[in-house]
C-alpha cells in the first residue's frame, strides 16, 4: 500500500474512532436528561433515537479501528 494512503487511512480512522467513541460515552451518560425518579442522568431510559445515534456511533468506532489498525498495517517501515 502506498505511504500517503496508508497515512490517510491511519489518521482519517483514528479521527472518526475517537469521535464515534465520544459520541457513544456521551449518549451513554444522556448529560442532557432528567429523570423524575433517579438523580444521574444514565439511569434514565434512553429514548429510541437516542439508542439509534448511540449504536451508530458504536459501529462507526469499531469500523473507523479496522481503518486505521489497516492503514497502520499498510505503512512502509524503514529497515535502520
């Protein structure tokens, strides 16, 4: 694989592997919820949209890593 597209892949999938993963701890946490009946935020019920954002995300993650352990893969090591 050639160094700049190995490169792209590295840093392009690392990127959206991070934001996939803040996005998931976020909508995991649910900051923006209240719940009559409990006082943390998670242990309210998540609403249907908020599990499809959530599970997107997760997905996202998991094949943003595939990306960038390939891009990792693909790059040129130099022999010393």
């Amino acid at each position: 694989m050639r160094t700049r597209a190995s490169t792209v892949m590295l840093v392009g999938g690392t990127s959206l592997a991070l934001l996939g993963a803040v996005v998931s701890v976020v909508f995991f946490m649910q900051p923006w919820r209240t719940c009559p009946d409990d006082d943390v935020p998670a242990a309210c019920p998540m609403l249907p949209l908020d599990a499809s954002i959530m599970t997107a995300a997760m997905v996202v993650t998991l094949f943003a890593t595939a990306v960038a352990v390939a891009g990792a893969a693909g790059r040129k090591r130099t022999p010393y």
